[in-house]
C-alpha cells in the first residue's frame, strides 16, 4: 500500500499516520521528494481501511498495490 500524502502536509499529520501504523505492527519506508512525500506500507495491509486512511488529515491519496 502506498500513502500519497498532500503537498504541503503538516509534518504533524504525517507523524500522526507513521504512528498509526506502526502500532499497528506494519513497517513503513518514507521516501521524501521535492513536492511530496509517500509512505510504503509494507506487511498484510488487508485489515487497513483505505477509507479511514485517506479521511486522515494531510492524505491525498491511498493505492494499494
């Protein structure tokens, strides 16, 4: 699953999805561009609701792949 988060997302909002998912025992892999920055989700993200994910403040977008 990849996190596509906005453009100017507040770093807050970006800590507070890192969280989320890490307690949820997922390992994450950020990669930080000039205009944006994408989480990798990496484990069974089957029980993750994309919805829920993408109402979280600072998310542009959710792909699952």
């Amino acid at each position: 699953m990849l996190i596509i988060m906005r453009k100017h997302a507040a770093e807050e909002a970006l800590d507070q999805i890192k969280e989320y998912l890490i307690t949820r025992d997922f390992d994450i892999h950020q990669s930080t561009g000039a205009n944006r920055t994408i989480i990798g989700v990496i484990g069974d993200t089957e029980t993750l609701d994309d919805h829920a994910i993408e109402a979280m403040p600072g998310v542009s977008q959710v792909v699952r792949i």
